[in-house]
C-alpha cells in the first residue's frame, strides 16, 4: 500500500474521508480510483495538482504524493 | 509629488513615471474589479479603461467597493470613474457603460498594454484572453468563489483558461460560486494579488504567475502557486 497527502478544496471538503489527509490506497491507484472512491462527482473536479504541478485523472499515485483537487471557480 | 512618497521605498521615481505612463483595461467592475481600480488608481497608473455594462444593485453592497445604498441603479463605470476621480485626479479614465463583445472588443481595450479579468462568468473569461491575445496583451485573470480564490497571468502565446477550465464547451456559465456565493474579504484580497500582479507585468519584475495558478483557500489558510504546464 502507499500512502497520499489529500487536500481537498471549497465544496469537495465535504467529500474528505472521515480521517482526512494521509489517505492509504494499492499501488496503481490513478486520481480518478480515488475520486471515485470518494463519491466526487467527476464534473465538480476542475483540478488536480500533484506535489504541486497540474495532472490529469489517470495520474498514478506514488507514494507520499500530494494531491490537490479543486472545484471550477469563477466568481468575480 | 508627495501623492506617491509612500511608494518610493519600493517603486523607484523611474518606475512611478511608468506607471504614470501605463495604460489597463479592467474588465469588470464588481467585487474584484472595484477593488483593482481601487488600487491600480491610488498607486499611479496613468490611465484606466475600465468596463461593464451592469448597474449596481442591493446584492453587491456585501463585497463590491465602488457600491453604496445611495448607488443602487447606476452604471458600475460611472460610479469606477467618479471614484479614481475622487482618488487621483491625475488618472485619465475611459468609462465605457457597456459588456465587452466581439463588436466592441477592439475599441474598447485597443490601446491598454495589459487587461484585467474581474469577470463573473467563464465563457466570458473565455472571449476576454481571445480579445486580449488577438490584442497581443497580457491577461491578469482573478476568480473568486466563497472563501477560495484563484490568480493567474495570461501572455499572448500561453494556453491560457484551457489548463484551468478546460474545453470551453464543457464548462456552466458559473462555478461553485453559484453555491457558495461571494465575500468581500476573499473579493479584495484576490484584487490585491491581481494588482500586484498587473504592477510587476508594468515593470517587469518580480515573479509572475505565467503558466502558474496561485490558489487561496481562506478557510484553512492555504496559499499555493501551482505548476499549470
């Protein structure tokens, strides 16, 4: 199993699991395994940073990741 | 002259006169554009081209400076214009009472050297980095939504919305705004990243957010410049 650092922005906080943050998934785990897991709806998920840089849904986790998803924004 | 004392420990007099020198177009005038005219008036820019076709209403007085109760119903330029008036009587403005269309595009943001996004709606985000890069002028776009706000510089060859938002046509008019609204201190705190931003493009330093997204999420304090290529 490896381990990932999740945050999870504005409206999909509501989705962070009960013990939020550190989050254990099986190696080959891609994002969109874990937004599925997480019951996000696909259309709310704008964004998804890994340790900091932009990636897409079928990104394969790795160890120790950080992962960042965000909802569209567009307010002003 | 004294207006700009505060300013010279950070902005030398060379500089000052650029941004006296300086033309930007502020595409609307709500909750970030009140606060970017705000500031881009007070610290010297020389001339605004500031638009929006919407008059002000009871629903902009929790976040959007330029309004007040005794506002209500008039045209956000005029009131834009009358405020940098009051601010700095040395900044030339161009208000135009009217939403930024294909047809107007190119008389109203001709002649800026950098545009502003303070927009509500991302197809309108959309149409606004089209004109500003057929213009060949950089973009300092902000959003906002509750308590979480976005930044970035668009430049003429940079992809742009498409690594935000993705495909135009998959996007709604609105994003989670629609659910969590608006609040005046997120507003004029992603109008003060984007003016800071728009200063730097001015002057050429410092580091922009090109390519880059600086999210903000007051509610658990978060601030992060992400890598968007």
């Amino acid at each position: 199993m490896i381990s990932v650092d999740l945050n999870l922005f504005a409206t999909l906080r509501s989705f962070l699991p009960d013990s939020p943050k550190t989050m254990t998934v099986p190696p080959g785990t891609c994002v969109m395994d874990l937004v599925t897991q997480l019951a996000i709806p696909e259309e709310d998920v704008k964004l998804i940073f890994i340790n900091g840089k932009k990636e897409a849904l079928s990104y394969v986790l790795q160890d120790n990741d950080r992962v960042g998803i965000f909802p569209p924004v567009g307010g002003g | 002259m004294s207006r700009y004392a505060r300013n010279f420990q950070s902005i030398s007099h060379k500089e000052q006169e650029r941004l006296a020198g300086a033309r930007v177009c502020v595409v609307g005038l709500g909750g970030l554009g009140g606060g970017v005219v705000e500031m881009l008036a007070r610290i010297g820019v020389g001339t605004l081209d500031l638009v929006d076709g919407d008059c002000f209403d009871e629903t902009n007085l929790n976040r959007q400076l330029l309004s007040t109760e005794k506002k209500l119903g008039v045209s956000k330029a005029t009131v834009a214009r009358e405020r940098v008036a009051a601010i700095n009587s040395t900044i030339k403005v161009n208000a135009f009472n009217a939403f930024l269309t294909r047809e107007n595009a190119h008389k109203i943001m001709g002649q800026a050297q950098v545009a502003v996004d303070c927009l509500d709606s991302i197809s309108h985000r959309f149409l606004l980095q089209e004109f500003a890069q057929i213009r060949n002028i950089p973009l300092v776009s902000g959003a906002i939504a509750g308590s979480t706000g976005q930044v970035t510089v668009i430049f003429p060859d940079d992809p742009g919305f498409k690594l935000i938002y993705g495909d135009p046509r998959d996007n709604k008019e609105s994003g989670i705004e629609a659910q969590l609204g608006n609040l005046a201190h997120c507003a004029l705190m992603v109008a003060s990243l984007q003016s800071s931003e728009v200063v730097k493009v001015l002057l050429g330093r410092g580091e922009i957010l090109r390519n880059r997204l600086l999210i903000c999420d007051l509610m658990s304090n978060t601030f992060e410049v992400m890598q968007l290529v």
